[in-house]
C-alpha cells in the first residue's frame, strides 16, 4: 500500500516534466492498476535507502534548437491551402506543381545572385590584384630612378659641379647632408655640429662640394711634378657594389671617391675613401631630401699624407686661428671684398714672398706678387669662386718681392665672423705652395732637356720680373 501511495504521488512530484505529455491522467491510472509484486523493485530501493531514479527532465525543458536564418532571397514555400481545407486530388497536384515551380524560381534566384556575388567578387580581386601590379612596377620605376639620381649626384659631386640650377634638379630647398667633421676641409662654423657636419640647402651643399674637390685636387698640386702638367688634378666620385637597398623612401648602400691622376702629377699614389650612405627622397618623388654620409676620416687624412709625403693643413673656423707665426706653411688673409686687401699673414708667407715685415703688406692688395707673367684668366675664374663664397684653388706663377719669380699653388677658403647660417664671409685665407721649391732644384730629376721645366727650363727659377706690381 505504501509503494502504491508513493507511486500515485511520485507523478505529481515531476509534475513540470509531464505536462508536457499528451496524457498525463492516463499514466496515473496506470499505475494505480499495478500489483504489489510488481512494485516490489520499488520496495528493495527503498530498503537499501535509495529513490527511484525520476524522469529525465532536461530533454523536455531544454529550448529548442534556434532555426537557421534563410537566405534574403529564399522564400518560404506556402502552404497548399488554408488549415482545415481539404483539396481534390485534381488541385493538390496543380497546386503542388506551382509550388514546385516557386521553389525553382527561387533556387533559381539564389544561383544568379550567388554567382554574381562570385563575380563581384572575382572582378574585386583582379582589380586589386592589377593595382597591385602597377603599385609593384611604379615602385620599382621610382626605385630605378632614385638610384639614377643618386649615381648622378655622386658622379656630378666628383666632378665639382658647382651651379645651382643643376644641383635644384636634383635636391628639395630643405636638403640637408650630413657626415664627419674633417678639419681639413673648409666649413661653416654653422655647420658644425659636435663632431658632425651639417650642410643645409642646395647653398650649403654647394659649398661642401667646392671644399672637397679643393681638398682631393691639392692630393695632386702639392706633388713635385704638379706644375708641370697644364690640367687641374680630377678625382671621381660614384655608389660602389654592392647594389643599394630601397625601402620605401631611403636608399643604403656604399660610396666612394678617389684621386684619378695624382700619379700623373707627381704624387707617390691614389687617395681615396670608401664609406656608407643613407639618402631619403621626398614622397613619391626622384630628389633627394637628406644624405648622410658614413666614412674614415683619419683613413682619408693618412692617405693624403702617404700619396704627397707632406703634412696636411688645417682649415681655421675662424679668423683669430687664420694665421699664426709657427704655421711652416704660408698663409694671407684678406678682406672678402674686392680689391681683396691683405688683413694678416704670417711669418712663413713673409719669407715665401720676400717681404720684412707685415707693415710693408698691411693694407695692399695681393697684386705685390703678381707681375706680367701670372695668368689672367686663372684670376679671374678665382676671383669668380671667391665672389660667390667659395672655397677654391688655382696654380699662378707669382712674383716675390725682390723681383724673383715662383710656382704657386694657391688654396682659398671663407672665414665667416660668426655661427649664422646666412652670414656672408667676412674675410678669406689663402694658402700658398712652392711648387718649385725642391722639385726644379735638382736637374737630374728630369733627365734630358726635352723634360724640364717649360717654365723655369730646368733651372729651378721661373722668368724673373721686371718689376712688382702693388
């Protein structure tokens, strides 16, 4: 009797869980129907302390599974007729056939769409696919032309081009070069930055293009034999193997400049330097907007020093350290304004051009050691660097002042008074050279008669002058 009261409540117990069944009142009175020696399973759980397992409720609370979402162009198939209509044989089968045509229609609806999404989709990818394309070969066009320009600007600077037009094709106005401070070379006080040069501008570009090229060309006009070969020394200057690297707008690779015919002048061998280069070009464009160049300087002075065999000179940055007495070479300063009157010199340039005192040049012009001999022509293109602000060099056949004649390799480089970017030169030292102090002392050197001297014929002195000119 207890089993069977337990199993009359047990439904109403899962109450949650039945509801959901057809019948809920016929199991209920299935059960009451039971014998007691079919409950008595019941009865041995309940001995042992244990409830019958109840009816697995999850599978009828749990939601059911959400319906997939049709497609937008999908359509529903509607139904044959109305709920509680019957329908002919005749008119089931007509309207199932327009049904079934529906449905074809709509498949065949979802085909052109999904094969028009796929050629929408095919076209977007040959599209970009050929920008891609024509992105890849602009890139390597610029590319291409960049390194151009960046050959160009190497080949040009070795060659010691110095007009601004041609150098504005090829650099913006806020160019900007850097590299190692060589105190051998002419340079703004500006300029200098720690142990670093700055040249800004196609101006200041200009300018360190001028100081190099005096500096390689004097690797040739200080040798002993430089005098005797009419053309000015050449060096050249260019990108070096391995093939530079582009990424995006900065190139990196390796450069080089080196004398050509120093030998041929007389110097003992090649200078040269071998370095590292950045340049950045301005966006989507062939100028460039920034150099920085990577090298040796002490590498380059020692093989200077090697190929003439005499010590290099140091370029003052300004005019208190211009000339001093116990300088061995010759050094004059000048006003930077024609007629270019001497300021100061020093004691080795008093004896080089036969002078007592300062006070006899003080003053004067450096026509007292010009005469009718010196080339008009190289003081002109002189004067014509020394115009524009740059440093230059030239070799004259200078007079002293005791009337004797000699070769001199003439260097000149702007002192500027102070660290102003656009301040103008205020004075200029020249540094002079005997090119035949040792050189034309012995004949031997020469050989026959047919190798001496044009000048001097092998005597070691040239013409003497008539007069001297102040």
């Amino acid at each position: 009797q207890q089993a069977r009261e337990r199993t009359k409540t047990r439904p109403s117990r899962d109450a949650s869980c039945m509801t959901t069944r057809d019948d809920a009142g016929a199991g209920l009175d299935a059960c009451a129907e039971l014998n007691d020696s079919d409950l008595g399973w019941m009865d041995a759980l309940d001995g042992v302390g244990l409830e019958p397992a109840a009816p697995n409720c999850d599978e009828y609370s749990r939601p059911p599974p959400a319906k997939k979402k049709k497609h937008a162009a999908r359509r529903p198939a509607r139904p044959l007729a109305p709920p509680g209509v019957s329908l002919a044989p005749e008119e089931r089968a007509r309207l199932e056939k327009e049904r079934n045509r529906e449905h074809a229609r709509n498949t065949r609806a979802r085909k052109k769409e999904a094969l028009e999404k796929l050629r929408r989709e095919v076209a977007g990818l040959e599209e970009a696919a050929v920008e891609r394309d024509e992105s890849e070969r602009r890139a390597r066009q610029i590319a291409k032309r960049r390194l151009a320009v960046l050959q160009c600007v190497f080949r040009k600077r070795g060659e010691g081009v110095l007009e601004r037009e041609e150098w504005g094709k090829f650099l913006t106005s806020d160019f900007e070069l850097r590299q190692p401070l060589n105190p051998h070379q002419a340079c703004r006080p500006a300029d200098v930055e720690g142990n670093r040069k700055l040249s800004r501008g196609v101006d200041g570009f200009i300018d360190d293009v001028a100081s190099l090229s005096v500096l390689f060309r004097s690797v040739g006009r200080s040798a002993d034999l430089s005098y005797r070969v009419a053309a000015a020394p050449t060096f050249a200057c260019s990108v070096l193997p391995p093939a530079p690297t582009v990424v995006n707008d900065a190139v990196y690779g390796h450069w080089g400049a080196r004398t050509t015919d120093a030998r041929r002048h007389g110097a003992r061998g090649e200078a040269g330097i071998r370095g590292l280069f950045c340049a950045r070009f301005a966006e989507s464009g062939c100028r460039l907007r920034s150099l920085e160049l990577v090298y040796d300087v002490n590498a380059l002075s020692e093989d200077i020093v090697r190929s003439t065999e005499t010590p290099l000179t140091r370029v003052p940055g300004c005019l208190r350290d211009a000339t001093f007495d116990a300088d061995p070479a010759a050094r004059v300063v000048t006003k930077a304004t024609a007629p270019f009157q001497i300021v100061d010199c020093n004691r080795a340039w008093l004896e080089l051009c036969s002078f007592p005192s300062k006070s006899s040049v003080v003053g004067r012009t450096l026509r007292v050691i010009q005469g009718p001999l010196t080339d008009r022509e190289s003081l002109k293109r002189l004067h014509a660097e020394i115009i524009q602000g740059h440093a230059t060099d030239a070799t004259l056949l200078n007079y002293k002042g005791d009337g004797a004649t000699f070769i001199n390799y003439l260097r000149v480089c702007p002192i500027y008074p102070d660290r102003d970017p656009a301040s103008k030169p205020s004075h200029y030292l020249g540094i002079l050279r005997d090119l035949m102090a040792d050189a034309c002392a012995d004949d031997a050197r020469f050989g026959t008669e047919s190798m001496a001297c044009p000048l001097c014929g092998g005597t070691g002195r040239a013409p003497a002058a008539p007069a001297v000119y102040s």
